[in-house]
C-alpha cells in the first residue's frame, strides 16, 4: 500500500495508462470504470469497480463504500480521464502537496490544454501558488479535507459549483502546483457528458445554492474571484501584496499565450 491514492471515473478512451508508466510510484489507482466492456482496465488497477453515471455522485458512492480503504491514506487526487501526464510528475506533484502541507490543491494545466478558467494555467518558474480556487477537474485533498467535504460530492451531478463551495469548507492552504503540470487533451465537456445528456450544469448550482444559502456560489462574486495571495518561485518567495498584482498579470498574460498556443491534437 502506498501513501497516496487516485479515483478515476474513466471512460474506454481514458489516458490513465500514462498515469502508471512505470513500476515506481507513491500512489495506488482505484478505477472506477463507466464504459460497457466487462472488466476493463481492470488489471491497471489497485482497486476496480464497474459503474455508470455521472463522476460526482458515483464517486461519492464509492468513497461510503470504500471508506475503510480510503481513510488509510494521506490524499487523494480525483482526476479527470482526459488529462495527459506521467508517473513522475504525479509521485512529485503528492509529495509537495504534503510537503508544503496543502488541504486542497490542483496540478496547473499546460498552456497547450483545453480550460475553462485561465488562472489554471501553468505559470513558468513558478514551484507553487497558494490561492483560493481549484477546479473540479483535478482536484487534490488531504484525507483531513476530503472527509469534511465528502458529503458535497453528491450535491451536483455534474460537479458545477463545488469548486466555488469547497474553499468556504476548507480550514488549510489551497494551492496550484505549476511545477507538475498536466494536459487537458479534450474540449470541456467530455464522455461523461455525452454518456449522460442527463446532467444539468447550471440547474445544479441552483440546488447547491439552495443547499447552502449562507455561501455564495457565483464566481463573479468578490470573494470567489481568483486571487494569489502568495506564491514560491525557483529562486524566491512573494509576499501577499506581491503575490496578489503577479497573479494578475499571470492571468492576462496566460489568456494571450494560451490563445497562440496549439491546442493539444489540434
């Protein structure tokens, strides 16, 4: 048993095997397969389940399930099955997020990935930026966060708006780990999506926002607007104020770089 785990809703064109390109790594893989080939991918995985739907709600499922499992390690990284990125940078990417004592946290994306959200891209030279959103695409917790949150994830079939409700439950560092960036090699709105025409992005956060009255969801509210408020450099660290203005820049000039860059497959 390793000391960290990923739980992966994956679909028959899953990248995970790039995941597990080699044999030595700090984590351990729970599959959890939505596809329609019996035992699929079966034989990638520590841990294997066969289940259709949506991610959020299967996931919160499997985690009543399997809490007994899951509870013996030290994070967890609920990834996407579209994302590109080996071994290495995912062994890297769990130890700083224990090493800087993170609760929540994200890999950055490259600048050739598909976002929805430009402060997610990868900022160059940059180690780590400790802020106040991750995304719902990859989202890291410490098993100290993920049970305190846990319940939300069948909140939202689609998982729209947990990501704006998850910082307000968080006591700890939520950061963007640059340094082990992924690619985000297909267009929002993946198979999950087109397997369940079901889901309902923006009637979920109606209901979450139902759920929860006392915190507001809307990204364009103040306190959910992006913010750095402070970031480690290879060569040094910012102050808040410091942190707070770079990040700003940071995203203009991501948005101008990301829209020059190929995307990935393009």
């Amino acid at each position: 048993m390793n000391r960290y785990l990923i739980i992966a809703r994956v679909g028959d064109n899953s990248l995970h095997p790039t995941w597990i390109n080699s044999e030595k790594r700090n984590f351990d893989l729970f599959i959890s397969y939505f596809g329609n080939e019996e035992k699929k991918y079966s034989e990638h995985a520590d841990y294997y389940e066969h289940m259709k739907g949506g991610k959020w709600p299967i996931i919160s499922r499997l985690i009543d399930k399997n809490w007994e499992i899951i509870s013996k390690y030290d994070a967890v990284w609920f990834p996407d099955d579209d994302l590109l990125v080996d071994t290495n940078s995912i062994c890297k990417m769990f130890d700083l997020f224990s090493a800087f004592d993170l609760s929540l946290a994200q890999p950055a994306l490259s600048m050739d990935s598909y976002f929805s959200h430009p402060c997610l891209l990868q900022q160059k030279k940059s180690i780590i930026r400790f802020t106040n959103f991750v995304e719902v695409m990859a989202p890291i917790f410490s098993l100290s966060s993920l049970e305190r949150v846990k319940h939300t994830f069948s909140q939202s079939k689609s998982g729209w708006g947990l990501d704006f409700l998850w910082p307000h439950m968080i006591n700890g560092k939520i950061g963007i780990i640059d340094v082990t960036p992924v690619i985000h090699t297909r267009p929002i709105g993946g198979e999950l999506y087109k397997l369940n025409p079901e889901l309902s992005p923006k009637m979920d956060i109606v209901k979450l926002q139902e759920i929860y009255p006392d915190i507001i969801l809307n990204k364009k509210y103040k306190k959910n607007k992006f913010k750095v408020f402070s970031q480690i450099l290879e060569t040094r660290t910012l102050n808040e104020k410091m942190a707070y203005f770079k990040g700003k820049v940071q995203v203009a000039l991501a948005k101008k770089v990301s829209k020059e860059t190929k995307k990935y497959g393009a």
